[in-house]
C-alpha cells in the first residue's frame, strides 16, 4: 500500500480537491482506495458522501475505539473512512503513548486490503497532521499560486524536516503543486519562479502539471461527483490526470 498525502497547514490551497482527485483516478484505473479524511470541517467525507453521524469515524481509530477495518464506508468504488467534528479535539482525545504513531499503525493492519491510502488533513500542524505525516510515504504540497500561500511551503517544510527526524524517515516530498494558477497573469510567472526556488531549498520540485481555476471544481464539489465524472472534458480535469500521471509516475518509479 503507497500512503499519500497532499497537505500544508494553509487553509483553502486545494488538499482536498487534490486528494479527491487523486482518489478518484486511481479508483477509476481499478486501484483499491482507502481514503482518510482526518479534518473537523469534514470536507473530504461530505463530499464522498460518507455518513458521519453515529458512525466509527477516523478519531475512533485514532483513539483505538474503532479499527480501520470497522470504521471504513465502502462508498462506489471506493472506502472512505470519514472525519468527526470532535476531530479538532484530537490532542486532548488521544492517549499520550505512541500518539505520533497512531494511524500509521491502524493503517498497518490494513496494508494488504488496498493499493493506495490517501489521508486529508486539516490546515494546521497538530497531531492529526503529524499523524498523516508519519504514516506517510509521500507527501504532495499544494501550493495557491499567490505569494502569502508559498510563505506556508517553507514551514510545512520544516514539519517535514522534524517527521523525518523523529517519526518517519522515509516521508518524501513529491512535489509542489501549484493550484488555482492562471498563467496568463505576469504574477503567476513571479510565483512560479519563487516556487522553484523554494523547491530547489527544500530538495524537492515544483510539478510541470499546474491546476487551473475553474468553476466546475466547485460545482462538481456541490453536486458530490468526482470532478472526472461531472465535467472529464473540462481543461481543469485535464490538468488533474496530468498532474495524476505526473505524481504516479515518480511514486511507482
Ligand atoms: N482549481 C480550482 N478552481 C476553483 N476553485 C477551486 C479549485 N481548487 C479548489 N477550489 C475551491 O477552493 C476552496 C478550497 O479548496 P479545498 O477545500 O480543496 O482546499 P483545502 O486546502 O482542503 O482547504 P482547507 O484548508 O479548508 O481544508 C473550495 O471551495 C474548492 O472548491
Ligand atoms: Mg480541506
């Protein structure tokens, strides 16, 4: 099972759409998904319609309450294992011993029932991110192609520098992944430059795949259907199968 991550602690830059996304291709190439929706705002879970009242819900997991195995929905062609609002309580929630090693545990159990598990995180560095981060092996940073969002690549880099060091040295950064990006303006060229730079400091590089803004993310959002259903010609799902092949190609070598 590959475990993979788009995260940062900035809020709006695209985790979600992202991780749904790459959920979605992978599903419909014939992948087993597991998708693990850790955020309080639920996001990820609304919008592939899991069920989050009175369900096992992945702070269950993280707590020991529930497996992945009893708290995973299997949705289409998917499993999903769905956020609670008491999420954000998790630090004060989680015993104290092995709090780090959580997920990456629970996720271990369940290493031979799916190719891929894709974890999303809320905006911010606590233990629900620290526990994405160690369980996983790559981790893809998106980046909203304005300036104040690459200022949040440098301290999501440092939280990786820390994983590396204490919890799981095989974390690997695929990429930055610059999103919401409208080339035609002058400061999207600015912004790429300074993202590469940022790359090039972090030892790692920024994706050829760019995601455009479009409309039909959120409405496809709204009407609960992965993006690759609800528009597959649109350019913005273009850039997403792109970007797919792009990230699959360096994850499976
Ligand atoms: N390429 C895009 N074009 C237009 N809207 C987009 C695009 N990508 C994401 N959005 C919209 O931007 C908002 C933020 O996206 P998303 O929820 O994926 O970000 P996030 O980083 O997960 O946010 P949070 O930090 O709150 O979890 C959403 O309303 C989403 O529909
Ligand atoms: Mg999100």
């Amino acid at each position: 099972m590959i475990t993979l991550a788009a995260a940062s602690q900035k809020g709006g830059v695209a985790k979600t759409t992202t991780n749904l996304a790459i959920g979605a291709k992978l599903a419909e190439d014939g992948a087993r998904v597991l998708y693990i929706d850790l955020d309080p705002q639920m996001n990820l879970s609304n919008t592939l319609k899991a069920s989050t009242a009175g369900v096992p819900s992945s702070l269950d997991v993280l707590t020991g309450e529930a497996t992945i195995v009893e708290a995973a929905q299997v949705i289409d062609n998917y499993a999903v294992v769905p956020a609670s609002r008491l999420n954000g309580k998790a630090d004060d929630l989680m015993p104290s011993v092995g709090k780090d090693y959580r997920l990456r545990k629970a996720l271990e159990a369940v290493a031979d029932d799916y190719d891929y598990a894709i974890l999303d995180t809320p905006p911010a560095l606590g233990t629900l991110t620290v526990n994405a981060l160690t369980a996983a092996s790559w981790v893809v940073i998106p980046a909203q192609a304005d300036a104040y969002s690459l200022d949040g690549v440098t301290d999501l880099a440092a939280t990786i520098q820390a994983i590396r060091e204490y919890t799981n040295p095989d974390l690997q950064i695929a990429g930055i992944l610059l999103t919401r990006y409208n080339p035609r303006t002058s400061i999207s060229k600015i912004i790429r430059e300074d993202a590469e730079a940022m790359a090039d400091e972090i030892g790692t590089r920024v994706f050829k795949a760019w995601i455009r803004e479009a409309t039909v993310v959120k409405e496809a959002q709204a009407v609960k259907q992965p993006l690759f259903e609800y528009a597959p010609s649109s350019k913005v799902a273009y850039d997403y199968r792109f970007f797919i092949d792009e990230l699959l190609e360096e994850v499976n070598g």
